[in-house]
C-alpha cells in the first residue's frame, strides 16, 4: 500500500468549483491523499472565482489565469498551463468535473502524460452537438480511466457508446452534496434584507453563449423578464459575459432602468435566492439540478438539458428564447399550487454523499 495518493484536481469555473467544495473539503481531512488543485481562472473576474474560494474556506489552489478567449484559445490555454502543473506534481490520477474547457483541458493534458483521469459528472448527455459543452463531457469521457456517473440514465449513455462497465462508478450526484451543505450555511444570509425583497420574486441567471452572443435571442429572454416584471419582483444578478454582450449590443441602458440587475454574487447569497425564489429563470445546467433539490420551479431559456430527471418530474421546462413561452411559464409555476406539487418530488440525484464513494473508489484502485 502507497503512503499517500497523490490526486490533482483541475477546475476552472464558479460552478465546478461550488460542486467540487465538498470532495475538496473531505480531501482535506484525509491524511492519505496529498493534493494539487488547479483552477485554470476560466472565470478570472474575483466576483465569480475568489470570492467563492475564501466563502467555501478552501485551499488556495494553483491559479493558472488563462481567462477569457475563443473555444480554442480556452483550451489550448489551458492544456499548456495544465501540462506544466501536472509535470512538476506527478499526480497518479487526475480527477476533472463538468463539461466546461477547462475540464477538457485537464482531462487531455493528463491523458496525454499517461496520467489515469477521472471524471465527475460523466455519462451526461444533451444530444446537442451544437453546445461546446456537449462536446467537451463527450470526448472527456472517451479518454477517461474512472467515470464517476451522477445517475442511472448516464449509465445507458456510456454503455451506448461503448463505454466498458469496469470504468463506470455510480457514485450519484456530487451537486447534491453540495447544495445540501451549502444549503445550511445559506440560511443565515441576509440578502433577501439587503436588497429588500420578500420571497415573491423571479430570479433570473443567463450566461450561454447561445442566448448571450446572439442579440435577437436575449433580447428576447429580457423582454419576457420585463413582461413578468409587471406583476412580480425580478432579480438578475448578471454575469460579466452578458453585462459584456448587453453592452457591446448597446442595450444595457434600456433593460438596467426595468429590470433589477444586481453584481455576481458570492455562492451562499446566491442560494438564498435560490431557495427563496417563486421560480427560476435559468440557462444554467447546475442551476436546474440545484433548483430541484430545493424545491424551486424552474424554466430554462434553452432547447435541450443534461439533466432530463428535471423534466421527467416536470420540476423544469425548457423554452428556449422564446418570449411567450417564458411569460406564459414563469406564472403558472410560481403559483402556490406549484409549489405544493413541487414539494412532493423525490430528488432523484442521491443522498448528499458523493464525496465520499468517490475517495473511496480512488483509493480502492489505487492502494
């Protein structure tokens, strides 16, 4: 048996670092395994990275600052920064989460130095190769060692595309950790006090490049917002890529003056709203799983979904850019008697313990 493990963990956007906190933390306490963490600064701004690692008491990782680019700029960026960190660690396995360039720049620098890879969130599948997300959880998956599978359905997707059972682990879903302890934390937020809303609000999240870079598709989204603005409160904490776009559009002014838009937030306010919301307006795979897990109606401005439980259930609807399908949508479900329906839903994404089966599945292989 090895004295100790040694795992690097490559992320580089808010998301995958809210989800990996736990697996992070746990490691932590784990006199076992000797850990390098990598975040590639794919989200480089302080408000959606630094603010979230001091909020979640991690350790400071190795921040690689590639930031923003097109697709290839991201990732090639990132393979060469990547490559260098691995090269001095000599991790024996690396472990990836997501779907984002970041997660294929890890996975492909490690495969490519012979360094097993394991990836989190594996087996997901939209059948939109349109996404760069699609393509991205789909090669990382090919060139993967350990495929940590978040539900029964990503199972089916890899063993369609001949994925061997020895390489896939049902560990559940590690978001559901996440929320869930985050969740605790959440509760003591003031943020409903700071911005002086009650629980009777909308709260709005765009960020993909579909709804953001195309200037007919969020406007349309946005009129739809001011459309339900009418009758209940909107909150639009706005990331930088659409406050970049509504801008460059020279629309910023129009919309900022009838819909509340708010700074990023750090994670544990974020929540809050979150839990609090009448429902959600979200292009955002996360969100729409941690939308479920706490009980909030979801509609998500896009035309496909990874996490098809949150349809199956009905917790979620996807309508695309469509303005009258969003205004006919966000009131129907931000009614009480949605709500109610909502409380009745089983989450289907596991027990909060994801964590841990997948430390123990590292360690299995590995001593």
């Amino acid at each position: 048996m090895k004295d100790k493990i040694k795992v690097s963990i490559i992320i580089g956007t808010r998301p995958n670092l809210i989800k990996i906190s736990p697996l992070l933390r746990k490691i932590k306490e784990d006199q076992s395994i000797e850990l390098q963490f990598i975040n590639t600064g794919q989200h480089y701004d302080y408000e959606l990275d630094g603010i979230f690692i001091k909020e979640l008491n991690l350790l400071e990782p190795v921040f690689l600052n590639i930031g923003s680019g097109t697709q290839g700029e991201q990732t090639g960026n990132g393979l060469i920064k990547i490559e260098k960190e691995l090269i001095k660690f000599k991790p024996d396995i690396s472990v990836v989460i997501g779907d984002t360039n970041s997660t294929l720049a890890g996975a492909l620098a490690s495969a490519k130095l012979n360094i097993p890879v394991a990836h989190i969130e594996a087996g997901l599948r939209s059948f939109d190769r349109k996404m760069p997300e699609e393509i991205n959880r789909t090669v990382v998956d090919h060139i993967s060692d350990m495929l940590f599978v978040p539900t029964e359905n990503a199972i089916k997707n890899l063993k369609n595309e001949g994925i061997l059972d020895e390489k896939i682990f049902f560990v559940q879903d590690i978001s559901v950790d996440a929320c869930l302890q985050n969740y605790e934390i959440a509760k003591k937020s003031e943020i409903l006090k700071k911005l002086n809303v009650n629980n009777d609000f909308i709260l709005v999240t765009l960020h993909r490049q579909e709804n953001v870079d195309i200037k007919e598709n969020l406007c349309n989204i946005l009129d739809a917002i001011i459309e339900i603005s009418k009758s209940r409160e909107v909150i639009f904490p706005i990331h930088p890529r659409t406050l970049k776009n509504l801008k460059l559009f020279d629309i910023f002014e129009n919309y900022s003056k009838k819909i509340k838009i708010i700074k990023p937030l750090g994670c544990f306010d974020f929540l809050k709203l979150l839990g609090c919301a009448s429902c959600v307006v979200t292009d955002s795979g996360g969100i729409q799983k941690e939308a479920l897990i706490l009980k909030t109606p979801c509609v998500t401005t896009r035309t496909t979904t990874e996490w098809i439980e949150t349809i199956n259930l009905n917790a979620n609807v996807l309508v695309g850019s469509d303005k009258e399908k969003i205004v006919e949508e966000v009131p129907k479900r931000s009614s009480k008697e949605f709500h109610k329906f909502m409380k009745k839903i089983k989450n289907p994404y596991g027990d909060g313990k994801a964590s841990e089966r997948i430390i123990k599945y590292i360690k299995n292989v590995w001593n």
